[in-house]
C-alpha cells in the first residue's frame, strides 16, 4: 500500500486523528507530519476524506472520513 492509501484507509477505522497521530501509526513513532501532509490534503480536496479545524497547536486539522448522505 502506498501512504496515500494507508491514511485513507486508518482515517476510516480511526477517525479524528491529526497529521502528527497519522504520521506516526502508518510510519512509526516518532514520524514527521511532513510525510502524511501531501496524502491528508490530497484526499481532503478530493473529497475522500474531511478536513477540520484552524490548524496549528490550538486546534490542528483533524481528518474524518465522507459521511454518505442517505
């Protein structure tokens, strides 16, 4: 799998997760958020997953996966 699958798919068993979290469950402890931020935002434009908060230490991005609309 690649990273960019590995945060789709931890989003969808874990969701609420910052960068930081994502980072260092797919990569290891440790990890740099620097190597999920690609993948977290890509599948946020896309509209794979969603993106939520101001970012930054008070209130960093926390993803969330798409919610179907019954």
């Amino acid at each position: 799998m690649s990273v960019r699958e590995d945060v789709e798919d931890l989003v969808h068993r874990r969701s609420g997760l910052t960068e930081v979290e994502i980072a260092e469950e797919i990569l290891g402890p440790g990890a740099r958020q620097q190597r999920v931020n690609p993948s977290c935002r890509g599948l946020s434009e896309e509209g794979r997953i969603e993106r939520r908060g101001q970012g930054g230490r008070g209130d960093p991005f926390r993803y969330y996966p798409i919610r179907e609309e019954l």
